[in-house]
C-alpha cells in the first residue's frame, strides 16, 4: 500500500539510544519523518534519524510546547503523527490506523488513543498511568500545542477519533529514571505557583497526596498490576507531595541562617 499521509514529528535531546524502537514503528507506511533536536546534540541521534529517511532540524531548546509546535511547521503532509523518543506504534495501532484512513479520515480532524507504559517488567493496565488517552495525530491545519510548560496537549479545532489500540510508552526503563523526573517537573510547577501568586497550606497538600494514591491503587485498580501497581501509587502520591512541597521550601528556606561571625 501507499504510505499513508502523515507526518511523524519527533522532538529530540541525545536519544540515540531509545529513539529507534520509534522509529522503527513508523518507518515505510507514513510518508515521512521530521526531527527537531536540540543545537548541542552529538550523541548519534541525528545519524540515527537520517538512516531512515527523517529530515533532521537543529533549534536551541524552547521547552516541550514550543518545540512541538516547531517541529511540525517543516511537515509537508496533511496530517501530523507527533511521537516521543520513549514511544513506539503498536501492531495493533499501525492496522486500526491504516483503517482509519480508507475514509473514515475525512470526518475527523484528529484522532486520540490509549497509551500503556512498560516498567518493571510488565505492561501497566490500571491506576493512573492507564490508559493516559493522549491526542497524537492530527490535521496539520486543525491543531497545536498549548497547556501548561510541562503538560502540554493538542489543542484540537474539529471532531475527535478515539482509537482502541494502544500506544507504546517505555517512559521510565528503572525506579531510578522516575524519580529523577521528579526535581525537573517539580522546579516547573513551582514557577507556575508562584507567577500565580499561590499560597502555601499543608492541609490541601497531604489531602491531595493522600487522594491520589487511594485514586490509584483502589478507585483506578492499581492492585491489579501487582507490586508495580502498589509502586506506582505511592510514587504518585510521593511526586505530588514533593511537588508540592517546593513552595514550602521556597517560602520558608531549606538551610539554617549563618551565625554570627565569632567575636574577638
């Protein structure tokens, strides 16, 4: 068959090495591949996106929603696939979406799908990481990116498809790649804080921390994942806890005063 008319966007750091399970999910039935990465990248990723086909775009980092909303003005075709380097197109997403586009396209300005992360070494079904319904493909002309800095979504002008198949996300490959998103995500939401002016209260805090972990592990069935589902919902009640707990910090100081210099 035709590759389909779809512009896959990649924005990208040093990922030579996940960036090709992606890749390799898209490469041959979408017309074509579109990188931005970052200027000071030299790790093999722009190499590796050129081996299949992609065409490489080099920008200083702009955060997520800028990049995304970049890479995708160096698209020719209609319609626009973004991916993450952690990604990959599923079997079962690759036919639901050639499917999609032997007509039913024509109705839809874009199309969302679940999305199920691989960590400690199973899929993850239940609790707050699934399904994580994401908006990925889109009609050039009908969607951007906006929301926050660090969560940013498609902004979507038209009818919405939502698929069955899953998109594949392999986020965090260890404990120790989770945790240390929390200090980056966290400075961000702290900076949201305070350019809205917020104020700091414990009770709301560990409420909040608390509710999420009940949400995930029970309400969401986290406990059918097994220990990495137990793992999960305390993570996130933990990360929205730090979160949190940034404003504190930087209303209150994380160090004792200097004493007084010695008299003599």
């Amino acid at each position: 068959m035709n590759p389909l008319p779809i512009s896959v966007c990649f924005i990208s750091g040093a990922e030579v090495r996940r960036i090709g399970r992606a890749l390799e999910s898209v490469a041959g039935w979408t017309a074509e591949i579109v990188a931005v990465i970052n200027e000071e990248v030299r790790d093999g990723t722009e190499e590796l996106i050129r081996k299949h086909d992609g065409r490489v775009h080099r920008h200083a980092w702009q955060g997520f929603r800028g990049q995304k909303n970049l890479v995708q003005t160096y698209a020719t075709q209609p319609w626009i696939l973004q991916l993450d380097a952690d990604e990959e197109v599923s079997p079962a997403l690759r036919r639901e979406l050639e499917q999609f586009f032997t007509g039913e396209h024509e109705r839809f300005a874009g199309a969302s799908c679940p999305r199920k992360v691989w960590f400690l070494g199973r899929w993850i079904t239940h609790g707050d990481w699934y399904p994580d319904r994401v908006l990925r493909l889109y009609r050039r002309d009908a969607g951007k990116w906006g929301g926050s800095t660090e969560h940013c979504a498609v902004e979507l002008r038209g009818a919405e498809k939502r698929l069955r198949s899953d998109l594949h996300h392999y986020s965090s490959p260890s404990i120790a790649d989770l945790l240390k998103k929390f200090p980056y995500y966290a400075d961000l939401y702290l900076q949201r804080q305070l350019d809205a002016g917020k104020r700091w209260s414990a009770a709301p805090v560990i409420v909040r921390a608390a509710w999420r972990f009940v949400r995930a592990y029970f309400f969401r069935r986290g406990f059918l994942d097994g220990y990495p589902g137990f793992f999960i919902a305390v993570s996130t009640a933990y990360a929205t806890l730090f979160r949190h707990t940034r404003l504190y910090e930087h209303l209150h100081g994380s160090a004792p005063p200097c004493p007084p210099p010695a008299s003599r």
